[in-house]
C-alpha cells in the first residue's frame, strides 16, 4: 500500500504535469491530451504512471490558464473558430463531418487547430474533393498505428484559421471514442446562433 508521503507526492506531481501540459497546449497549438500529458511528464522527469493527470484534470489547468493569459482574446477567437468551422463544414457536407476538440469544448486558444472529422466512403474522394476547389493541403499520415487512428489527416488554412481534418472510414462514424464531445453542422450552427460568450455549455453529440 503506498505511503501517504508517496501519494502526496504523486498528487503534487500530477498537478504539475497537467499544469505544464495545458501550457503546452495554449502556447504550443498541441490538440492531443495524450502527447501533451507524455511529453510534460517527460520533461518533469515524471516515471511513477500514478503521476499522470486524466484529461479532466489537463482540460481543467487548460481552462484556468486561458482565462488568465488570453482572458480578452480567447472567446473572439473561439467565435472565429466555430465561424470557420460553419463554413468548412459547409463545404464537405457529403461527407459527414463533425466538429470536435478545443474549438466545441471551448478550450481552442491562440495556436489551436480547427478539427474535424469526417466519414467518407473512400479517402481518395474527399482529395479529389480538394484538387478540384484547387485548395492547397498538405496530407499528413497519422502520428503513431492505433485503434482509432484516421486514415489520413488533411491540413489546411482557411481564412488564416489552421484547420486539420480526419478521415475516417465510413464504417467508423459511430464509434464515437470514449470522452469525445462531437457536434454535427446543425449544433455548431446553433452555437454561433445563440452568440456564446462562454467557454462552457458545448452540446453533446
């Protein structure tokens, strides 16, 4: 059983890990939890797998530190964000995107990618998609083999806004992965709507 100078320890390890990796996250435009978490626990030194915070808890520092460092900005650029979001949404309609990540949980800061996921029926569709609006992407190929990893991730900019979309087979759309928040056009479109000035209050898919 640990000690409870071990577990003190661990608890105070973990905050610092969440800490320095929301950090990373607002200053670095990093999207996923996972790396985030890893690379802070690294450069902290941290090996004990106690000592590793949940998303929550990273989300939560993330949060904190937005509302501290980028208080006036951020809900300007989150409405931005969902703007773009609307149009690109839009325009690859015929392939089920859905909104995710920092811009639909209201975390998206100054470096925040713009991700959506998409279900096509083939991913050569969707670049022919994109070579026929002769918009300029970049194909980028999954960081690491996993599970539920997309088969390709397209990159691009739109109206100065990094956005990053994940294709997905089609057969994948309903697997929906475990604490992901999700929204189809319709939601997106009913939060630009409602003209949210809030981090807070995203609609669950």
């Amino acid at each position: 059983m640990p000690s409870h100078a071990h577990v003190s320890r661990s608890g105070g390890l973990r905050r610092e890990i969440a800490a320095l990796a929301a950090r990373m996250m607002a200053e670095d435009g990093i999207s996923d939890f996972g790396f985030a978490k890893r690379k802070a626990a690294k450069q902290l030194g941290a090996t004990d797998a106690d000592a590793l915070p949940n998303n929550t808890e990273i989300e939560t520092e993330l949060r904190a530190w937005l509302a501290l460092y980028q208080d006036e900005e951020q809900p300007e650029r989150l409405h931005e964000m969902r703007s773009v979001a609307v149009e690109v949404m839009r325009l690859l309609a015929d392939f089920r995107p859905y909104l995710t990540g920092g811009a639909l949980d209201g975390t998206a800061g100054r470096y925040s990618e713009l991700e959506i996921e998409i279900f096509p029926e083939s991913t050569k569709d969707v670049e022919i998609f994109f070579l026929n609006l002769d918009l300029p992407y970049d194909h980028r190929e999954p960081r690491r083999p996993a599970p539920h990893a997309p088969e390709a991730v397209l990159s691009f900019d739109w109206n100065d806004v990094p956005v990053k979309v994940s294709v997905y087979p089609s057969s994948a759309e309903r697997n929906v992965r475990r604490g992901q928040e999700r929204a189809r056009l319709a939601q997106v479109e009913a939060l630009l709507a409602a003209g949210e000035h809030t981090t807070q209050g995203t609609p669950q898919e």
